[in-house]
C-alpha cells in the first residue's frame, strides 16, 4: 500500500484514489489568477518628431484653405486701375516769351538780377515786369516759381534757358504778379555771371572800355563821363576838371 506524504493530498478523480505524483507536489500561493507583463521601452523622440509632422500638416492644410478661401471672397477694388496705378504725366517744357517775369537775386553775387534781366529781354526769353534783390541774399537753391499750373511747361521752358534749375509751384510770389518769378541762389551756374561781374567792375563782358576819340580818355558806361587817367575820378563836362568822389570838389 503505498505511503501518503503529510501534507499531500490524495487526489480524486471520476470518484478513483490515484497514487500522488509530481504534479500534487506543486507549491501553493496566496495569488491567484496574477499575470507578469514585460514593459515595453518608451522612446520620446518619437512621440516628438510625430508631433511636429502632425502640426506641419495641419499647418499646410490651414494656409491652403485660407489662400482658396481669400482667392473665392476678394472684395472689389473702389476706383478704377487706371486712376490709381497710372504714372503722373510730365508736362513739356515750352518756353513762353509772352510770359511775364520777375527776377530776384538772393546770391552773394552782385548785378545778377540786373545782368539777367538784360539777358532775358535780348533773347526774348520772357517779359521782365521786375528785378532786383531778394529779401535775404544767403538764398542756396535756383528756381522758378509759377503760380498757375497752367503756367508749368513756361516755366519748365524759361528753367531749361537757365541752366536747368528746378521748377515749383507757389503762391509764395503771387505778390510780384508776374507769371514767372526766378530766384537766384548761390548754387546759380546759368546766363548772366560773367555780364554780373562785369556791371560790379564797370566794364562789360563782350567789349573793351569805350574810348572818347579827341581826348583818348576812356568813358564810364554807367554815366558816359569820361575818366581822367592822372587820378582815376570822373571828368565833370561843365568844368571839364575831375571830381573828387568824397568830396564832391573839384581836383585842380
């Protein structure tokens, strides 16, 4: 008869008492029903880089509904291309000799104003109705001034005679009532420097000094005396002595 093991039990199977094995002899515990799962790694790197992929898509997917919806709904432009887009068109210059001038000289240069004033009238460039100093002669940039923008392409025109100064449009001038009002500066390089320098020394810029034939004196061109050449004084006709500058007297 065979020996039963303490603790073992003599299992019962289909109502038979079959001799104890192996498999009775398994260890009991107080779990039940546990299962061990093995934990799988975690890389972040991925979760990252799937989530950057997933908000680039949507990105990309947002700018195209966005640019399809604004191109379906673009509101109508008020005004027509033509009135917004189109270049200003430049009037061209035309010089006018029925138009009337005013001449003002705010350079350091003196006779300016009366050098061009002459010019002006000779080639029929324009009418003088004024010329003279400007209020202040520290005046930096030439121009002439017009009043009326029908008055542009005269204006563009008398510039151009001028050396090609700039042209402006103002009210500042409306005083002078001339049509075109030319103001010198000291950046002038036009007509009329050298005929200034010439009226300041009093010679003229073409000619030699006039000479009276019976004396050989030479002749003033502002008043027409004649010049004594022992003392540099103007010759009073009257007397025929010269005249004393400071004086007023006589010279003997």
């Amino acid at each position: 008869m065979a020996q039963k093991t303490e603790g073992a039990r003599t299992p019962v199977r289909s109502g038979l008492h079959l001799p104890e094995d192996r498999f009775d002899r398994v260890t009991r515990s107080g779990r039940v029903g546990a299962h061990r799962i093995t934990a799988r790694p975690r890389h972040v790197w991925q979760y990252l880089v799937g989530a950057l992929l997933g908000f680039a898509l949507l990105t990309t997917i947002g700018i195209l509904a966005v640019q399809s919806i604004g191109s379906a709904g673009k509101l109508p432009i008020v005004g027509s291309p033509e009135a917004t887009s189109a270049p200003a068109t430049k009037v061209p210059a035309e010089l006018d000799p029925t138009a009337t001038v005013a001449v003002l000289n705010g350079s350091p240069t003196n006779n300016l104003a009366a050098a061009l004033d002459t010019i002006i009238t000779q080639e029929q460039w324009g009418q003088i109705l004024f010329s003279g100093s400007a209020a202040t002669s520290d005046v930096q940039i030439s121009a002439v001034f017009y009043m009326d923008p029908a008055d542009e392409a005269a204006a563009a025109g008398l510039a151009a005679k001028l050396g090609g100064i700039s042209t402006y449009v103002t009210q500042d001038y409306a005083s002078y009532q001339a049509r075109l009002v030319v103001l010198l500066g000291a950046d002038y390089a036009g007509p009329g420097i050298a005929e200034a320098e010439a009226l300041t020394s009093g010679t003229t810029a073409t000619e030699e000094p006039a000479t009276d034939p019976e004396t050989g004196y030479t002749i003033d061109p502002a008043t027409g005396q004649l010049i004594d050449p022992a003392t540099g004084f103007l010759i009073d006709p009257a007397s025929g002595l010269p005249i004393d500058p400071a004086t007023g007297l006589p010279v003997q």
